[in-house]
C-alpha cells in the first residue's frame, strides 16, 4: 500500500478557504519591514496566505486583511507591489483551477 504524502494546508485569507500550500501566494512581512511576494514560500518573516484570484486580493487590499494579517502598515510602495501582481493574475484561468480541484 502507498502512502500519500501529507501536503500542508493554509487558510486564505480573505476567502477563508482552506487549501494545500502550493495552491495559494504567500506574502512575507521581511525583518526589515517590506511586504513582498514571497513565491518560494521560504523567505523569513511573517507570512500570510492568499488565493490566486483577483477577487481575494482584492478583499485582502480592500479591507486591510494583509496589514492585519502582517501586523503592519503597507507603505505606498508595497501597495503598488500588491496591486500589480494582482493585475497579472487571471480571473479565468483560477475559476477553471478552482472548478478541476473540487471535481476532482
């Protein structure tokens, strides 16, 4: 019998959503105080986790979900930072992601 490796799960959060690690965008409060994408997932600091839909982010940077999650305030440049990946990201192609991992 094989045993399937445990993958470890993170709470979104705007979403609330519970999913694999590998699913979801850390950001990283850095020592040094900056907010980024940390899209290894191993940078120190404090992280918090997000969903790759527009919409989460949207919410996160809405509603100061990151700052409080972070325990900081985002300067203007991490602002822009956030806003621009979050530009990039495909409304489409994580609705289709989201629909495959509920089917199965």
């Amino acid at each position: 019998m094989v045993r399937r490796r445990r993958q470890p799960q993170r709470t979104c959060i705007a979403c609330r959503e519970v999913r694999t690690k590998r699913e979801l965008v850390r950001i990283v409060r850095t020592p040094e105080g900056q907010v980024m994408i940390d899209p290894t997932g191993k940078m120190s600091g404090r992280g918090a986790y997000l969903c790759r839909s527009k919409h989460c982010w949207e919410v996160a940077l809405r509603e100061s979900r990151i700052q409080r999650a972070l325990k900081v305030t985002l300067s203007e440049m991490d602002r822009v930072r956030l806003e621009r990946y979050m530009a990039e990201l495909d409304e489409e192609k994580t609705v289709v992601n989201s629909l495959k991992d509920e089917t199965g």
